[in-house]
C-alpha cells in the first residue's frame, strides 16, 4: 500500500524538531484526569489543554506562537515525564522551563508568585493578589487563573475562595478536587 | 486564504505527496523522499505570503526532491545525466520563464514540462483533474508563445 506508515510519520515528526525548525511541537499526554493536550516552544512550556479540541487549539497555538505547529511526541518527554511522576505522587514540584512571555505583565507577576506556593497548601485568591502586591485585586487574580496557559504545573488549582470553597476552576471542579486531593490538601 | 498550521498543510497533503513520490521513485526510495520535502517546505512555510495553491507548492517541492533522487548516482543504477545542455537543469530555465504566467497556468506548465509529471498528477496538484491541467498547460504555453513573439 503506498500510504504514510506511522513510522514514517513519526520520523518526520522527530525530524522536524531535531532540527529546531518548530514555532510549536504539541503532543496529547494521558492522564488521571483525562487526556491533556501539551504543547511547548522553544522557550518552554507553553500550553496545557483540558478537553482540547486539537484543530482549534492549533489554531490558537499557531496565532500566538508562530504558523509552523506539528503534532511531535519527542520535545514533549519531559513534560510527559514529569506529569506521570506527579499523578503518581512521586513528583511534588516540576523542573520544566514555562515560556509565559506572551502574557501581560500582571499576569505574569500573578503566575509567578502562583508557582511558589508549595505542593499540598492552598492559597486564597486574595492573599494571592497580596503577594502579587495588588492587595485588592483577588478578582483580577481569578481572571488569571481561569486563564492560566499551564494549568497543574502552575497550579491554579491551589487557589480556593476566601471562604474555604473551592469556588471554580477552568477544567472543572472535579478536577480541581482530584488534584487537591492527591497533594494531600483536602481529605 | 490565510495560511493555515502546518499541521494542518502536513495532514492534508501528506498522502498523496507520498503516493505521488512512490509511483515516481518506488517505495524504497520514496520514503527519504517524502522526508525532505515536507522538511523543505517546513523550512519555507514561514515565508508564504497566503494559503493558495498549497497543492501546487508541495508537489512542486516533491517533484524537485525526485527529480534530484534521479540524479543522484545509485550503487546499482547508471543513470542518464538530466541536466540541459548549458548545465542548467530543464525545470529551472522553465520556472524563471513562466514566471509572468497566471499561477494554475505556471504551475501547469512547470510540472509538465519542467518535472514530466503527467496529467492526472497535475490535475491532482491543482485540485482539478486531467483535462483541465492539460488545458491549462497548453494555455500557457500558448501566452509563452505570444511573449516570445513580440
């Protein structure tokens, strides 16, 4: 049959990345909480989909990042690597580089205090704001984390409402109490 | 047409890039083939202006990639030189000449006279069929014909 066998697929796709000709390599990684779809640029990290539909988060990765987006499993190991190593409990805090350079610089500042705060701890959103230095912009940093490029390795899912409720989360609550509950924050 | 992710260009035209490059060079050699072209377009896909005649493009790059595997000495194969008589290759002289030709008529033109591909692949390219390729080539040739004239 003269179709393109997987293998000849995938060596394409390898290729491609091997020789750093990619704006964006995204791959699908199975998870306990469902299949997420995570893509990286040459910087970092760059997207970490829920419920992806892959041909308009193609699109969109294209628009922000650059036309040149191939579906490539290799420059997403690591990532692969270090999520399956925190859904098993085994990892409490990942080492990938992030590529956030795209966002607002308030965004930005929000992301990086939200990565501080330590496996197994939540945080509220205005306490959140505070360390952030906008003390009264709890709702903005909602706004943040419902936008959040790179839910689980920045976890937005450590950050409850005032009043103890888990309030929202952009994958859904039960996702966010799945993890919750794996770092050992709730019982 | 705005170009589209080059995930997208890759799925649609992956298929019949390589079905193309397997009825030109077998399956052995198609493989490598098929490779470097989607690697060459890749390289270049940045610097399309718009999404037109994508088809056309990438059997272009295709025919190019097996026009230089023909030419490329094999082990067990002595092949005839390609080349035209003053060294340049026959499908370089014709790309610079129909330059100034509407685009399904240049892409007509060059792939049939410049990479001998036959009708029912240049249909293909253009996302028509046999009859009208060869009415496009033939329309071409005929304004190349007229320029020359005058």
């Amino acid at each position: 049959m003269n179709t393109v066998s997987p293998d000849l697929d995938r060596r394409f796709r390898d290729a491609a990345a091997q020789e750093g000709l990619l704006d964006v390599a995204y791959d699908l990684v199975d998870s306990p909480i469902g299949s997420l779809l995570v893509a990286t640029s040459p910087r970092g990290l760059c997207r970490i989909s829920y419920d992806a539909d892959p041909e308009r988060e193609v699109e969109q990765l294209a628009g922000a990042f650059g036309i040149r987006v191939l579906r490539s499993p290799k420059p997403i190991d690591a990532a692969r690597r270090e999520l399956d190593e925190y859904f098993e409990g085994k990892r409490h805090s990942f080492d990938l580089p992030v590529d956030v350079a795209l966002l607002a610089d308030f965004n930005r500042r929000v992301l990086r205090e939200l990565a501080r705060v330590p496996y197994g701890e939540v945080v509220t959103y205005g306490e959140l704001a505070a360390r952030a230095a906008r003390p009264r912009a709890a709702r903005a940093v909602g706004m943040v984390m419902n936008r959040n490029p790179l839910p689980i390795v920045l976890p937005c899912h450590r950050v409850i409402g005032a009043n103890g409720k888990l309030t929202g989360y952009a994958g859904g609550l039960e996702r966010k109490e799945t993890l919750l509950r794996l770092e050992g924050a709730i019982l | 047409m705005s170009l589209p992710p080059f995930e997208r260009f890759y799925e649609q035209h992956r298929e019949e890039i390589f079905a193309f490059l397997v009825r030109r060079l077998g399956r052995d050699r198609a493989e490598d083939a098929f490779q470097e072209t989607f690697l060459r377009a890749l390289r270049a896909y940045p610097k399309l202006r718009h999404g037109e005649h994508l088809r056309a493009w990438a059997y272009t790059i295709a025919s190019r990639i097996a026009v230089d595997e023909h030419r490329r000495p094999r082990a067990d194969a002595d092949l005839p030189e390609l080349e035209s008589l003053d060294g340049r290759p026959a499908f370089a002289q014709l790309e610079h000449l129909a330059d100034q030709l509407p685009p399904t008529e240049r892409a007509a033109v060059v792939l049939r006279y410049g990479y001998d591909l036959d009708y029912s692949d240049i249909g293909a390219a253009l996302g028509s069929n046999a009859t009208a390729a060869r009415q496009a080539a033939s329309a071409g040739i005929r304004r190349l014909r007229q320029k020359e004239l005058r």
